[in-house]
C-alpha cells in the first residue's frame, strides 16, 4: 500500500490545527478562570527581564507609561533577547511550542 505524502501532510496539518486550537481555548478558559491571578503576570515578567538584564554596576531603572493606545516598557539594561521576548508575550500560553504545520 502506497501513502500519498501530499495527503497526509494535509491531514497531518488539519490534526494539529484542530488540537492546538483546542489548546488554545483551554488556556484562555483557565486565563478566564484565574483572569485575577493572570492579570499583571505579564507585566512581572517584563520586569524580571529587565532585572536579569542589568548590569550589576548599575542602578536598575525601569520606566513604564500607559496611554490609551500604548503601554511604553523601557529600562536601562541590555536588549531582551529574542527568547525573553517571546517568553514575555506567551505568558500564560500553552507551552507546548509550535507545531511542524501550524
């Protein structure tokens, strides 16, 4: 018997769509669940960032402004690196990581 990759690479990709958006909607239940608990979780870990980012001969500053359309996060220590900024934006995500087709 013979397998059409093509196919199965199809339904390989509808498989894991489906089960990560069922992963999806059980981690924004349980964020509604905890909403309280969640809601600054974001804001901490930005701030832990910042705090592994400075350098220890400095005084850490941190500077955040909130405006109707923006929250500013700024601190005087190294760049986030590409890691602690997805790290930062998937607080409270499944932590599976990404699937090979979706």
């Amino acid at each position: 018997m013979s397998i059409d990759r093509g196919s199965l690479d199809h339904e390989l990709h509808e498989v894991f769509a489906r089960n990560n958006a069922q992963e999806v909607f059980k981690a924004l239940r349980n964020l509604e669940e905890y909403r309280e608990r969640h809601q600054a979780r974001w804001l901490w870990e930005l701030i832990q960032n910042a705090r592994d980012a400075h350098h220890p001969s400095r005084r850490m500053s941190i500077d955040i402004t909130v405006s109707a359309t923006e929250i500013r996060f700024r601190h005087n220590g190294r760049s986030f690196t590409r890691k602690e900024s997805l790290a930062s934006s998937t607080t409270g995500l499944p932590r599976q990581g990404p699937a090979k087709y979706c």
